[in-house]
C-alpha cells in the first residue's frame, strides 16, 4: 500500500514535537509575560481547535492554578458569564480563518478582553484580531484532516502552561515525560501502522463506529472520532464509558464496532471497560482495544509504549487512532488530499477563504 499524504503528515509528529520542544523558550517568552496573571483561562475552538483544547486542558489547570474551561465560538453567552476578575482567553485556529473564531475574538477585544491566538499564520485574521499572536509551528500541512497540526496544537498549549508553572517539580516530570513521549514515538507509530493492516478486513466492513474512552481520555477520543468520519466519509459516535453503559449498550449487535481507548493499569475505569469488551463481544459486536502500556490475552489490542504520565496519554491514545483512519480511507480509495465538498466553508461562510 502506497503512503499518502496523510499518512506522511502523520509520522512527521515526532519531528514537530521535538521541533516545539527544542524552542519553547522563545516560543512561550511573550505569553510568559503578560500581565496581569488571570484567575481564569478559557479556551476557544472549534472542531479539532476544540478538542486540542480539552486535551491541553489538564496540563493548563496544574499550571496556572485556577479553572481551565474550553467552549467553542457559539458559545459566547455562556463564555461571558465564566465570572472572574482577570479573565484569559485562548482562541485557538490552525487555518486563522474561521469565521466564528475571529468574530468572536473581536467580540471580546471591544469588550477590552486580552485574547491570545494560536494559529499557523500570524498575519491572518485571527492572529491579527488577537492582543496576541503564538505561532503553531507545524509546517506543511495542505489537507483538510488535520493530524500534526491537532497534536502540535496540543503540545504548544501545554508548553504555555509550563512557561508560567511555578511547581518546578511539576514541569520538571512534565518535560522528561515529553522527551520520552517523542522517543518512544516512532515505535508506537510502526505498531499502529501494522496493527491497523492487520485488522483493516476485519473494520472495513462496518458503516458505523464507536469510539469509548475513559474520562481522561475523551478529548482524545472526540477528535479520533472526528478523525476517523473526516477520512472514512460514515458516522463515527464518541462516548465516554460511563455515558454508553446508560442505553448505547442497546445497539449492540454484529453490526457494531467499538474502538476503545483503554485506560491503564492504575484507572478505576479499566477493569469496566475490559468488561464491556467481554460482553459486546459476546453478543457479535467487533471491538478493538488501543491500549498504552499493553494489555495481556487480547490479540486485537494495540500495545503500544506509555510514558505513564496521565496528561500525555492523549498523545499516545491519538496518532494510533489517526493511523487506522489513514490506513482504512486509503484502502476505501479515498483522497483525503482533496476536500470531498470543495464550496462547503464558501457556502456556509464558516471560513474567509
């Protein structure tokens, strides 16, 4: 099978995560100064700006010490109303043209709110609407399906948490948990990619997938969810554990197919989701098991390596599920390289194109 594009995208985020790691220091100086310090930090996003969000969300709390809540644009109401003294808000768009993203932060600077923008191009829309403007350092990336960028999204949130954490204990672990995270990258990567064309006639059949997680791991989950319905063109539900054993358990049949982010060893969560497995697979459904620091006597588990630090999980959990979306939309016959609808942003004026 043929690399694609995406699948090259996909395995150059150990590159970028070293790249971002390597230049924290002057990536983070400007947002590391500014004043005053909040006493709350809401993030804004939409899609997979959304779900980097919830994912960085763990880290940005430990770090700055006050509450951390993540809504996207249409939200603004109840944005607003988040009360606090010193409010910080992050407005994160890779492509800096997302309507509802820019209106908003407009919104929020007539109200004489500081906004800082993450984004690819400073001098777009929204880097320009911002108070500030951080580069998401990510290089080429011309496909609508965003991979690297989700991930580099992420990990560049995280690193302005750490450039304003005062538990020097804290960032010290975070920071040998990221060097390990890329180390052990390129390996997770090769074991997705020959787990995913082990079981790609087993998972093409389906028309339907379930993605289950672990609290911890549901921003992972969301976007792996997106990912797999922007690359594979059929629906693709998210839930977490605790939401599909109330009623989603009745569609279990032989027609279903959950993908499930297994917590590890030390969760609470683990051993349920192990017995969800056991019963949806007693009743016919195919299920899938990603699963950071391995899992014994399930040869359709995914073992992948674990730096054992919860707040990283999500980097494990996420390039494992875009590779099998990459592996399954190539074997469909599907360009992921071309937009399937090209006037749909231009029809609905979601992005200034």
């Amino acid at each position: 099978m043929d690399e694609t594009l995406l699948q090259r995208y996909i395995f150059q985020q150990s590159a970028v995560w070293k790249a971002l790691l390597d230049k924290r220091e002057s990536l983070t100086a400007p947002f590391a100064v500014l004043e005053p310090k909040p006493d709350r930090v809401i993030l804004i996003g939409s899609g997979s700006s959304h779900y980097a969000a919830l994912m960085a969300r763990p880290v940005l709390e430990q770090a700055f010490g006050v509450e951390v809540s993540c809504f996207v644009p249409s939200q603004e109401e109840q944005l607003i109303r988040c009360r606090a003294a010193h409010p910080l808000y992050i407005a994160v768009s890779q492509s800096g043209i997302s309507t509802n993203t820019y209106t908003l932060i407009r919104s929020l600077r007539a109200q004489g709110y500081p906004v800082v923008a993450l984004t690819e191009h400073l001098d777009s829309p929204v880097g320009k609407a911002a108070s500030l403007a951080i580069p998401l350092l990510i290089g080429d990336e011309r496909i609508g399906a965003k991979t690297k960028g989700v991930t580099a999204t992420v990990l560049t949130l995280m690193l302005l948490g750490l450039s304003v954490c005062r538990d020097e204990s804290y960032r010290t672990r975070l920071y040998a948990a990221l060097d390990a995270l890329i180390i052990q990258s390129a390996e997770n990567l090769r074991r997705a990619q020959i787990w995913s064309r082990a079981h790609l006639e087993e998972v093409i059949p389906f028309r339907h997938l379930y993605v289950i997680a672990g609290n911890d791991g549901l921003g992972a989950a969301q976007e792996a969810a997106l990912k797999l319905l922007e690359t594979n063109y059929l629906p693709v539900s998210c839930y977490p554990l605790d939401e599909y054993i109330h009623g989603v358990q009745n569609a279990l049949d032989g027609d279903a197919c959950l993908i499930c982010l297994l917590p590890p060893e030390t969760h609470t969560e683990r051993a349920r989701m192990l017995t969800l497995t056991a019963f949806a697979r007693s009743v016919g459904a195919q299920c899938l098991l990603i699963a950071p620091g391995g899992v014994e006597n399930d040869l359709t588990a995914l073992n992948l390596l674990d730096t054992e630090c919860r707040e990283l999980r999500c980097l494990t959990y996420l390039p494992a599920v875009q590779t099998l979306a990459a592996v399954l939309s190539a074997a469909r016959g599907i360009d992921t390289s071309r937009r399937r609808y090209p006037d749909f942003f231009a029809r609905m004026g979601s992005k200034m194109e």
